[in-house]
C-alpha cells in the first residue's frame, strides 16, 4: 500500500462519502451515482482513485460490478497513526 496514494484518496469528500457508503455495504457504481449530484464518469474516475489506494476491491457478479472496502488498508493507516502519536509522546 502507498501513503500517498491513501492520503490522496482520503483528502477528497466525494471519496470519503464513498467509502461511508461501502461501510454500509458493498454497492454498484450506479448505487453509489445516485448519492452525489455527479455524472457517472466522475464516480468511476473516484472509484478507480480509491482501487489505486487500494482501499476498494472490485468484483464481477454477473453483469454488474460491486465495489467493497478494503478494510486492511484502514487497519494499516491506523497502525501508522499509532505508531506516529506513540513516536510523539516518547
């Protein structure tokens, strides 16, 4: 996983509306569309910044593609806040 491509995903509100919805769970690009005021091709430009960060997976179920959250991501962000607010505190 990048830092920076994490980071990068996380500094955009659309972004992190995404990954609220995808707690809820997993979801179409067209799902998602129906949340925002966006085209489609925004969303999916979103999307494939979150598949970059590595912080969604995608998958083919018949004709559609769900998109799910990669919670290990998020595990490892955490890891290295603690480690940096622990760093702080030594």
């Amino acid at each position: 996983m990048s830092m920076n491509h994490a980071f990068k995903a996380l500094s955009d509100p659309t972004r992190r509306k995404i990954l609220d919805l995808l707690r809820e769970k997993d979801r179409t690009a067209g799902e998602i569309a129906e949340h925002f005021q966006m085209t489609k091709p925004s969303i999916s430009h979103h999307l494939n910044l979150l598949k970059q960060a590595e912080m969604v997976f995608d998958e083919r179920k018949g004709q559609n593609i769900y998109y799910s959250l990669n919670t290990t991501v998020f595990q490892d962000l955490l890891k290295w806040f603690i480690h940096f607010h622990s760093k702080e505190e030594s």
